[in-house]
C-alpha cells in the first residue's frame, strides 16, 4: 500500500515537472519572438533615422555650396 503511494506520488511530481517544462519552453519562445520584434523594429528605425540624417547631410552640403557660388546640382563621383 505505502509502494503504491510513492509511486502515485512520483508519477504525479513526474507529471508536474513536464507541465513546467512546457510552460518555460513556451515562455521561452514567447520571450525571443518578443525579443526578436523589438530587435526588428529598431533595425526599422535606425535606417529611417540613417535616411533622414543622410538626406539633411546632402542638403547641408548643398547650402554650403550655394553659399559659395556653386550650383544645387549634386554631382555623383
């Protein structure tokens, strides 16, 4: 009688321990793909913000020339 006790309650503490195991393996995932999103999103944004801080650098360069006297013609080398 007292085996058959043990061994439901091993069974049950085996049962309990692969429920967790899930349960983190799930958590797990949730939390990278979480991890990944942000990640994607601030590669988003770093090359819109890229963008905009080329295109005023072009535009900078391009008053300066015209202070200078040149042209806005932007020559590509």
């Amino acid at each position: 009688m007292q085996w058959q006790d043990e061994k439901k309650r091993n069974e049950k503490l085996i049962a309990d321990i692969a429920a967790r195991e899930k349960d983190w393996a799930k958590k797990g995932e949730s939390t990278r793909m979480q991890y990944e999103a942000v990640i994607h999103d601030l590669k988003q944004e770093v090359f819109v913000l890229q963008s905009r801080l080329n295109e005023e650098e072009e535009q900078t360069d391009a008053k300066k020339r015209v202070v200078k006297g040149g042209s806005l013609k932007v020559e590509n080398f």
